[in-house]
C-alpha cells in the first residue's frame, strides 16, 4: 500500500489517481473523514490525520511501501518560514517513528540552494530535515507549476489582461501537476534507492505572452500579459491574505527567478513532462 498526503490538492489528487489506476493500493491522509469520502468511494482507504498530529501521521504511515510527502503552507503565518519548518520538523519525525521505507518528498527547483530563494527555503529545510531520517528518500524539484496562471483567470475574463511578475517574453520552465504526480507515482511504484533527486519540467519553456495567448484561444477573447513590478509584490499578496512576511519571501523569489539565480542543480537529468499548458489550461478551467 502507498500512502498520499495532500489528496485533496492538485499533486496529491494527480498521484492517487495515478496510482489507482495502476490497481494500486492506495490509504489518502485527509483532516476529516468527509474529505476522504470521494476517495473512498474510487476503493482508497481512509486515514484521517492533522500535520500537527505527529502521532495519527505516524499511524497513517505505518505499514505502507512507501509515502507521497508535501508540506502544505499556512501563508497567513505571521512568522511564516518558522511556521513552515516546525511542519517539517513534525512529518519527518512521523516517517521516523512510522518507519516507512521510502518517502518521496515534493520540494522545487531550487530545493538545493540555502538562501535567497524565498518560500523556497521551507522546501530546502524539509530535504535536509528528511534526508536525515528517510530510509530512502526520493526528491521532487518541479519548476513553475503551469495552474499557477488560474488564480489570475478573474482578471483575465473581465479585463482581457493576465497580470505577471514575470518578464511576458522571458520563457521559463512550467509543469502541470498532472505530471508531477504522475511521476511521483511512479517512483513511488519503483520503490526508490538510497537518496535519488528527480528535477522536472514541462515539454516546453514557455513565456507569460504565451500562457495570455493560451488562455485567449481557449477562452475566445484577446488577453494581454501585463508586466507588474516587484514593489506590487507585497501588496498583491498581502490582499490575497498572506502575511506580511510570507508576502516578502515571495517578493525575493521572483527577484531570484529575474535574476537567474534559481536554476536546477543537475540541467542534463531534468525529467520533462508531457502534459502542454494549454492541455493544462483547459483541464482546470474545466474543473471549475
């Protein structure tokens, strides 16, 4: 059996499914028992467990061939990189105390750099908290995820405009989550051995102008990338409810990514995944 944390999100949900379909034995870790009713009903085993639970955590763990790991943020935390890391701290005593033999952890391109890399520095922690206590640890470095465009799809229906922090003709690495937990599920699958570190990427670069082109041949209108200065950075987030310092650490990793200083630590092994950002697209605007 295979056990997922974060079903209930876009990777998690991508990896049970994957799995699923592979006739996989499947327990999804949700935080209340209507949660895991959809689970469930598709033949998943059920545990119901807090992230602060350390010892329901180590349960749901106990038994399984392996763990699919992710962190999910609390970005209203007033000292959000400490609050991060004490969730950290709590999943990788609970893959101790369970003594599950595999963890594959998802982390982000940039996990291997220690500073100026903004909420990054929460994903670099966990590697280094897990590497410590996994029997064998297989690590996940997605770059950019390509549903990160759909918070903005509001401003892109009434206004024709997609606001973007990042350069509109600067191509950069993008993936669906479909992907990343299609190829987690296959890791999981295949069992790990020893400290493996898997960096991944879309089929294709592409550029903010391209997702406002993707976007308005799917939708029938004209959208324009709209470049937004770093300063707008705190105020946008802080507006979504973010804290002031979880808003600041964003404000940093988009300086970093204009910068060039978030890269993939091994560029000739990344993984590429298949799924095109306009298939992306589609499926989430679908799914609303």
């Amino acid at each position: 059996m295979f056990v997922v944390v974060g079903a209930t999100g876009n990777t998690g949900s991508s990896v049970a499914d994957t799995l699923l379909n592979k006739e996989q034995a499947v327990r999804v870790v949700v935080r209340s028992a209507d949660k895991g009713a959809p689970w469930r009903a598709k033949g998943a085993d059920i545990a119901v467990a807090s992230l602060d639970d350390v010892t329901a955590l180590a349960k749901a763990f106990e038994g399984s061939a392996g763990v699919y790991l992710l962190v999910p943020p609390n970005y209203g935390a007033q000292a959000w990189l400490a609050d991060q890391r004490q969730r950290m701290d709590r999943a990788a005593e609970a893959v101790q105390k369970s003594g599950v033999d595999h963890v594959v952890f998802l982390s982000s391109v940039g996990g291997h750099l220690h500073g100026g890399t903004g909420p990054i520095r929460a994903a670099s922690y966990g590697e280094q908290a897990l590497t410590c206590l996994a029997k064998r640890l297989t690590i996940l470095r997605p770059c950019y995820f390509m549903e990160n465009w759909m918070p903005s799809v509001g401003m892109v229906k009434q206004q024709g405009v997609l606001p973007t922090f990042i350069a509109p003709a600067a191509k950069i690495p993008m993936i669906s989550t479909k992907d990343i937990g299609r190829i987690a599920a296959e890791h999981l699958i295949a069992g790990g051995r020893g400290k493996q570190v898997v960096e991944m990427a879309g089929p294709v670069e592409y550029s903010p102008e391209e997702v406002a082109s993707a976007l308005g041949h799917i939708l029938g209108k004209t959208v324009t990338a709209q470049h937004a200065p770093l300063s707008a950075v705190v105020p946008t987030f802080k507006a979504f409810g973010f804290s002031d310092e979880a808003a600041r650490l964003f404000e940093e990793m988009y300086a970093a990514f204009s910068a060039g200083t978030i890269h993939y630590e091994q560029p000739a092994s990344v993984v590429l995944g298949r799924v095109t950002l306009a298939e992306a697209l589609k499926g989430f605007l679908k799914a609303e």
